[in-house]
C-alpha cells in the first residue's frame, strides 16, 4: 500500500514531513528574535520541488500560536493569474490575505481606521467582495499606487501595535517571490519601496521564497552587498535530499519498495533528490519486487510524463522560439551568439525569450554560456524525440 504523500501535495501533516530538523531549527531561532523587537528579512531560495512551500507551511503551523502568521502565494494572486501583475494588484492581494488571517485570529484590525484612512486619502474602492465571511474592498485601477504600497506595507505593524498583548509580532511568508520579475522595469522600484517601509519595523519579520537557484540573478539583487537589502538580508538555501536521506526516507516511509544497490542509484539520479521527483516516482514503480537498474530506467521513462506534468504544462505555453533555444542547449551549453547562428536569427532577438527562460528557471547563464536547469525537462523531450521522431512543440 502506497503510503507517500503526493509530490505536488503541499499541505502535508508533521507525520510526512521528513528531515530538514537542523534548517527548520536555525530560521525559526531567527524569526523567533521578532517577539524581542529584532524581526529579521530573510530570503530562503531552492530549486522547483525542492519543498519550499511545504517547509514555510510546517514553519507557519509551529509559530502560529504565538504570532501572526501570514503565508502569501504571489502566484495565487488574481493579477497574476489574469497575466496583468501589477504592485497594485499584488497589494491588494496582500491586503486581503493579510485582513482574513488576522481576522481568523480575533484580532483587532483597525476597521475603523481603515475606512477612515480610505476616505481621507480618496482611495478609490471598485467593488466589495465577500471572502471567508468577510467583506473586503476591490480597489479601482485608478488607485494611486505610493498611496496603496504605503496603506499596505505600514498595516501590519498597526496591526501588531494594536494587539501586543495577544501577539509576539508578525510574521509575513511570500512564497513564490521570484515572479516580480515580470513586473520587469518596475520590479526595482517595487523593492525599494519594500525595503523602505519594512527595514525599520522591529516587530514585523519578512521571509521570501522563491524557485531560485544559487546563480539567479534576482538573489544578487536583493540579497547582495549591491543589493536592495544593502547585504542586510540573511539567505538560506534548501538543497535537494542527499543520498542517504533519501534511501532513509524510502526505507521508513515505503519499505515495500525492493531497490537493489544500482536500483537506487539510478533512482537517486533520475529523481536528482529533489523530494516532489521522489515522492511521485517511487509512488509509480512497482511494489515488493525487486527493482534492478533496468527496471528503474524502463519505468522512469515509461511514467517520466506523470512524474514532470507540471513541466510538460509550463513547456506547453512557452512561444515556438522559446521552445527552440530549450532544445538547442539539449546536447551542451551554449554562448548566446552559437544559439543565434542554430536559430539563424540575430543574437539581439532573443533577449526577451532568453529572459523568459530564465524567469521560469528552465534555463541558466553560467560560465558565459546559458545550460538547462532542468534536466528532467530535457529528458523527455528527448524521449519524445526518439518515440516520435519530432520534439512535440504543439503538445
């Protein structure tokens, strides 16, 4: 019987969580420095299913009874689901996230003073909405966006000034942080003006999330001495599950899988440790038999489409061009000019594309030259090739 959590399951209980003890540990030590009015901003990075999410959701659930605790989504935001991602779109969703948690929590939220700081500073209120039994506002597109950064980013410290008797502080999760990226030329205002309204709350932590990789360029930006954050940022990584990690968790939590030793050799290098890979695979192989090499090899490739759907739907909505340099890095890295002459377009063409592909960490500039960051991506098109005899451009 099956006994692992899905690979995209984000909500899993503290019985399906595994390991990571010494990373949950050291950031809530430094979260817990926000009840002694020293919030830090942490940045926390990993690469996609590597199990961001579901670590800031245990995190969230140890320090819930104590703080107030919100867990933002960017991608969950209606703005950027619409594909129009704006700051105000962004705020508004922070907004509203930020009121439903506090109010779930019976704190004071300062309606009162909210209605008034509405009509003192002309906001401009498109519609009311009911979510979670409360009534929210919909602002209007008209609505001055400092005004609305500055409402936002200042209210939970009211919040907390409010209700320092029932709370420690407040603690803000924004997961999925990277795609301000596509705020292009006014994401650098956007982290300014973040940074401005939340460097001098003592009460108040902030931690970012993303799918970002050690070389993303967006981790320089904030968290570099160059940076926004001035170098004032504390960085955690969360790295892929080591072998023994994952031979442990495969022999606690599915003991009826029977890997010989180059069985899960190959299994550890299919799945590269990332925990949403090994979840989804060793729930598809084959139980109480014993799984050799071949048999490994013959069933990632065979299910490899189950394994990477999230993937398969990403390439899917990628333009024909992106597509193209995807699988001209398939066989080695590439300098921007050799990809050029392979498409016979000019270098300068591709920037936007080349963006893109970095934007959803598909691809990565390394060494002068851009390589594929996901190779599992790359394995399947190359199986679809051999299948088929043409990369499925239209899939």
């Amino acid at each position: 019987m099956n006994t692992l959590p899905w690979g995209t399951n984000q909500n899993l209980t503290d019985e399906e969580f595994y390991n990571r003890k010494w990373e949950l540990d050291n950031i809530k030590t430094f979260l817990n420095t926000t009840a002694n009015g020293n919030a830090p901003k942490i940045l926390l990075t990993g690469i996609r299913g590597v199990g961001k999410t579901v670590f800031l959701k245990k995190i969230k659930r140890e320090l819930n009874k104590d703080y107030l605790v919100l867990y933002l989504d960017f991608s969950k935001s209606e703005c950027y689901q619409k594909k129009s991602l704006t700051i105000n779109g962004l705020m508004e969703y922070f907004f509203k996230q930020l009121l439903i948690e506090a109010k779930n929590k019976n704190l004071n939220t300062l309606d009162k003073k909210i209605e008034k700081y509405f009509k003192s500073d002309n906001f401009k209120i498109r519609d009311f909405i009911q979510v979670d039994k409360f009534v929210l506002p919909v602002f209007g597109s008209e609505t001055d966006s400092e005004k609305l950064v500055n409402f936002v980013l200042e209210l939970p410290d009211k919040i907390y000034n409010e209700n320092s008797n029932k709370i420690k502080g407040v603690i803000i999760f924004i997961d999925e942080f990277q795609i301000i990226k596509e705020l292009d030329d006014y994401m650098d205002s956007f982290l300014w003006r973040l940074r401005i309204h939340i460097q001098n709350q003592k009460n108040v932590a902030y931690l970012f999330s993303g799918s970002m990789g050690l070389q993303d360029n967006l981790i320089s930006e904030i968290a570099s001495r160059d940076g926004v954050f001035g170098g004032r940022m504390l960085t955690f990584h969360i790295d892929p599950f080591e072998k023994d990690t994952v031979k442990s968790y495969l022999n606690e939590k599915a003991p009826y899988l029977v890997l010989s030793d180059k069985g899960f050799e190959r299994f550890y290098h299919c799945t590269s440790g990332i925990p949403a890979y090994v979840n989804i695979f060793a729930s598809l192989l084959p139980q109480n038999v014993e799984l050799t090499e071949e048999i490994v090899i013959k069933n990632f490739d065979e299910k490899i489409s189950a394994i990477i759907s999230h993937l398969i739907n990403l390439w899917s909505k990628l333009t024909y061009r992106e597509q193209s340099i995807f699988i001209s890095l398939l066989d080695a890295p590439l300098k921007r000019i050799e990809i050029a002459d392979q498409l016979n377009v000019s270098t300068g063409s591709l920037s936007k594309n080349l963006n893109n592909l970095q934007k959803h960490g598909l691809i990565k500039f390394e060494s002068e030259k851009y390589q594929i960051s996901e190779p599992i991506l790359a394995r399947w098109l190359q199986l679809e090739f051999k299948n088929k005899g043409t990369f499925p451009y239209r899939f």
